[in-house]
C-alpha cells in the first residue's frame, strides 16, 4: 500500500531535467526502462551497482536497482505502475542497508518527457523518498531526528539526481535515434 508523502514523513524530493535531442514520437521511456541492460543502468552513475527486470506475481513490470544513495546501500523493487512512451510511475518499498542496520523507505520515481519542439523533448527525472513505519522506529533506535534524516537523504539524492539524469536522458535519447543501448555519451 503506497504510503502519500507529508511533510511529517518526507525524506526527500528531487527533480532534475536534462534535453534529449530526439522528436518525441521516438522517445518511449516506458520501452527504454523496461528493457533497460544492467550495464546500460550502471553506465548511467557511478553509484549504480546492477539493474534487472522482473515482474509481480499479478504481472506488472518490476525494476530492480541496486545503487548507494549517499551512506545507503538501496536496493529498489520498482513497480512499474504506470509505463506509457511519455511517463513511468514506478513505486518501491526499497531496503535501505546502513553501516547502523537494515530498514524500508518507500520511494516513488517519475520518469516523464515533454515535447520542446520537432527535434527537442525534455525529459524529467523526479525521486520522492517517504519514511516508512520500519524507518521511524529505525530512527527511533538510533535517536535520529526526521529533519536530520531528511538533511542527509536530501543531500545525497541531490547529488545522485544530478549525475544520473543528465546520462539517462542520453541513453534515451540513443534508443529513441538508433534502437540500441551502448551507445557513445
């Protein structure tokens, strides 16, 4: 059950936008994240760590993400609740793996493009990580306030955000012009 992000609950929210140089029409990020080769995630950040694709036992599509979001190891069972060619909702209750103890974070990833023109979209890569009740009690046990969690969270996905957004937009944009992944950056 999807927990709604407040600000009692909010770790962090991200969003970053990055050109892809390609017409609309051919940009299906749905395709492109569905089908998505590990080594084509990992090319994406020096913090991924390996990607797969999988499903639910109902059959919608799953990304699974293992990446470090700052002190973090994530692993992400992305539900793909929404795959069209223009946005990807995909929602994971994600184990976060810490030097002080294991723990679960909700996070929601948006994956949108919009048209700029003929030959220009915009693509947008939006990360919501929501506390979860494992986390609260995980914090709880570690006297670690919300707003310092929030702080580190907001920081690192930050960071993160920015590195790997810029890449999928060209890995996109590669898919949508040629068809194939391991294409030049």
């Amino acid at each position: 059950m999807e927990i709604i992000q407040t600000s009692e609950n909010a770790l962090s929210q991200s969003e970053v936008k990055a050109i892809i140089n390609a017409p609309i029409e051919k940009v299906d990020i749905a395709d492109w994240l569905l089908n998505l080769p590990d080594a084509e995630y990992q090319r994406c950040s020096t913090k991924h760590i390996g990607a797969a694709i999988s499903s639910t036992y109902d059959g919608q599509p799953v990304s699974l993400n293992v990446e470090t979001i700052g002190e973090a190891l994530m692993v992400q069972h992305y539900v793909a609740t929404v795959h069209q060619p223009d946005y990807c909702r995909m929602l994971s209750l994600s184990d976060a793996i810490t030097s002080t103890g294991k723990t679960k974070v909700q996070v929601l990833w948006e994956l949108r493009v919009t048209k700029i023109d003929d030959n220009t979209c915009e693509y947008s890569n939006t990360i919501h990580a929501t506390a979860t009740p494992e986390f609260f009690e995980f914090m709880k046990e570690r006297n670690i306030s919300l707003e310092k969690a929030h702080e580190a969270r907001q920081l690192a996905s930050d960071e993160h955000n920015r590195e790997e957004t810029p890449l999928f937009a060209k890995s996109i944009e590669n898919k949508a012009l040629t068809g194939k992944y391991n294409q030049p950056f």
